[in-house]
C-alpha cells in the first residue's frame, strides 16, 4: 500500500513537470543582420569578416564565388 503512494506521487509529480515546461514559450531569436549587396566592395575579405552569423557568412560567401561570367570550362587536354 505503502510502495503505491510512493509511485502515484512520483508520477503526479512527473506529470506536473511536464505540464509546467510545456507553457513555456521558445526563445526569441535575436533579429538576423541582413545580407549586403553582392560586388566588388563587399566581397572583400574584409568585408566578409564583418558579419558575424557565421551562417550568413558562408552563404554570402558562396555567392560571391558564384557571382559574375559564368561558368567557362578549360582547353581540352590531350595527354
């Protein structure tokens, strides 16, 4: 008898914690810095290294790689 009301506290207080997380809300995320324009001056290295969202770093810096002419494939070798 004793053991049962160990294990029905045990699972209202469970219960209870569970119930009180659930109410919270998520984080807010702090406001992501926007992108600059993709040219000549912000595609500076330096330039690059003044963002701070890593994320946003790395996609600026593929479309700076991307950005201009196009693709132009090499003279065809002849080994």
């Amino acid at each position: 008898m004793k053991t049962n009301k160990v294990l029905t506290l045990a699972l209202a207080a469970l219960v209870v914690a569970l119930v009180a997380g659930c109410g919270k809300k998520p984080d807010e995320q702090p406001a992501k810095q926007a992108m600059p324009e993709v040219n000549d001056e912000n595609c500076k290295p330096a330039s690059i290294a003044k963002i701070e969202d890593k994320g946003a770093q790395q996609a600026f810096s593929s479309l700076c790689l991307r950005r201009g002419g196009g693709f132009k494939p090499s003279e065809k070798k002849e080994w």
